[in-house]
C-alpha cells in the first residue's frame, strides 16, 4: 500500500502539484495510525481519532512539511527525487506537520482561542472540550509510530528520534517561558524586553518550523548534522524574523486573510509590537499601554491598536522587515555549499512579505 502510495504521490508531483501529492501521503499515514497493531481500536475511537486528525494535521498551508521534500530536492542539486524518496520526504514532512497541530491544540487550550485556520479551535467544536488535551497527547505519540515504521533500519534511524525529541523539548520550553512571561502572577510590562522576546522565540518557534524541516532533509542526504551549526544560527535568525512578522500580522493583519482572530493584546503576550512600543513610548503613552494591555474588552484593544499607530509601528516593522532580508541574504550567502544557499533562499522567500 506505502509503494503504491508513494507511486501515486510522486506522479502528481512531476505534474506539478506538490501539495496534492504530499496530501496522499497524508491518506497512506493516517490509514497506518488507524490499524497501528499495537492499539485494539474500538469503531467509535477510530472514527474519532480520523475525524481528529481530518480536523487538525492537514489544514494548515504545510509549508514545513512540504519544505522536507522541496529541501531534500535542492540538497540533490535539483535532480528529481525517485518515488521512494519523495514518500520518506513525505513522511517526515508530515511528522512536522503532526507536531505542530499538537502543539496548536493545546496552546489554543491554553491561550483560550477562538478560531484557528479559519475554524474553531478544535476544543471549542461540540463535544470535544478537553478531551481535546487527550488527543494533542495522541498526535505526538503518532509521531514515533511512523518513524518506527518507515525509518527503523536506515542509519539515520536514531537521529530522526533524537531530533525530532529535542525539538519538541525545545519547542515545549519555549512554550513555558512564553507562558509564565505572560500569565504568571500580576501583569507587569517592565518584564517585556527584546531579549526575553527572543529567547522565547527561538526556542517556540524557530527550532521546529524552520531548523526541523532543513535538518530531517540533511539527514535524507546522508549529511551530519553537526557539520551544519551556521545552517542552523542561519534558520533560527529566519525563525525570529517570521515570528516577528506573525505578531504584526496578529494586530495588523486581516482575520479572512490570516485564518485566526488576532489575540495577543487581549492575551498580555510578549509581542514584538508590545516590546518596540514600550521604548519608544512617551510616559502618557507607557500609560495607555499599562491601562489597556492584556485588558479584553475591545474598546481596551482599539486604545492598543490605535497607540501602535501613534507610533508608527507599521513603518518600523517595514524598515525591520528590509533590514533583516539584506542581513539573511548576506549570511546566506557566505555559506560554502551552494546546494545548502538554495535550501536557505527557498525558505527565505517563501517568507518575506507574507501576507498570512
């Protein structure tokens, strides 16, 4: 079934549509998990776990996923991928993609969220609640099922698994600064600094959207990820620039366009928004910002919204936005592998001046 699969997917791939070929593979995995030997699944919980998967792994826009293939191809030099290796492309991209729907299920629990892709969060659908926890638990136990299946053998078996934990170790730590920077105790701004920002960033997003997808292609190519340290100071760099954007798009950006209410005025988060305002802010404006920030009734977030205005925020996100594409660009550059500048500058433009 898994060869069949992986004929069918590379197929539509030399056609030309990518997405639909990865999204087979997608049907060939989830079919796995639902006869996974190791679980005596009842009708009612297979139902539930397929719909559960249906609802959260394949909604989303799988760049990170689909970056797997597309990285694995330009570390071949752009030679076309044979079906085998197209389908383990696939697989690991979408063990990415399975990681981060785990992730946004509970932090939609945690945030208190609304919509997500242009839905509601997966708690909030009827009888779900927090069994939603449950099932956020069940997608990243998927993860090491598909693994163990598809990659058990290969030499690079053991680095997968190590990989694929420590980024999930640094996303979940990531997670907790986030969370005790932003909810613990009494809401106090004088915490909120461009450093702790960063920190936060790096290790809640960077590493798995940005480093995961470059590092399980490198291993695919039989490459040590050692020898690949700047490739990765590289991508965390790209990682903190599309958070950045993300917090702009969250205040600035549309709700149709974007597929989520924006909420990290209401939610006190750590934005870059919040940290650019708090130095430049004259004391009337810090106070506005004190008054307001993390406040949910709307008229509280327009009082934001319009502060951010006042100081020109848009503009300074534009200049950051330029600057940091020509400093990307020149790093990028000084890499010594020009298969590995292709992979970077893929994802570079993937990126700049997204709009969602």
């Amino acid at each position: 079934m898994a060869e069949a699969t992986a004929n069918g997917a590379a197929a539509v791939a030399a056609g030309g549509d990518r997405k639909a070929a990865f999204l087979q593979i997608y049907v060939q995995l989830k079919e796995d998990l639902l006869r996974d030997p190791a679980f005596d699944y009842t009708d009612e919980s297979r139902e539930w776990i397929e719909k559960m998967l249906d609802y959260n792994v394949p909604g989303g826009k799988l760049n990170r996923g689909i970056s797997v293939i597309d990285s694995y191809k330009l570390l071949k030099q752009g030679n076309q991928l044979t079906d085998t290796e197209f389908f383990l492309g696939g697989v690991l991209g979408w063990c990415i993609e399975w990681l981060q729907a785990y992730f946004l299920v509970l932090d939609d629990i945690m945030d208190n969220s609304v919509t997500r892709r242009g839905q509601p969060c997966w708690f909030r659908v009827p009888k779900v609640g927090l069994i939603a926890t449950n099932d956020g638990i069940l997608m990243r136990n998927h993860i090491p099922r598909m693994l163990k299946k598809y990659f058990k053998g290969k030499p690079y078996y053991v680095d997968l698994l190590d990989l694929f934990n420590e980024v999930e170790f640094q996303t979940a730590s990531g997670q907790l600064l986030d969370l005790i920077t932003t909810h613990e105790g009494e809401q106090n701004l004088s915490k909120y600094n461009i450093t702790v920002y960063n920190r936060i960033v790096q290790y809640k997003t960077a590493y798995y959207s940005f480093y995961l997808p470059v590092a399980c292609a490198l291993l695919l190519a039989g490459k040590n990820l050692d020898n690949f340290l700047e490739v990765k100071d590289i991508l965390i760099q790209m990682g903190t620039y599309f958070q950045i954007q993300d917090d702009y798009l969250d205040c600035f950006g549309h709700p149709d366009v974007i597929g989520k209410i924006g909420t990290d005025i209401q939610d006190f988060k750590c934005s870059w928004l919040v940290v650019q305002a708090l130095g430049l802010a004259n004391e009337s404006q810090l106070k506005i910002l004190s008054d307001n920030y993390g406040k949910t009734d709307p008229a509280c977030v327009e009082k934001v919204k319009r502060l951010y205005k006042d100081l020109n925020l848009e503009k300074l996100f534009a200049e950051y936005e330029r600057t940091s594409y020509g400093k990307l660009i020149s790093s990028i550059e000084a890499q010594p592998g020009k298969e590995v500048q292709h992979v970077l500058k893929s994802f570079l433009e993937k990126i700049y001046k997204r709009q969602k």
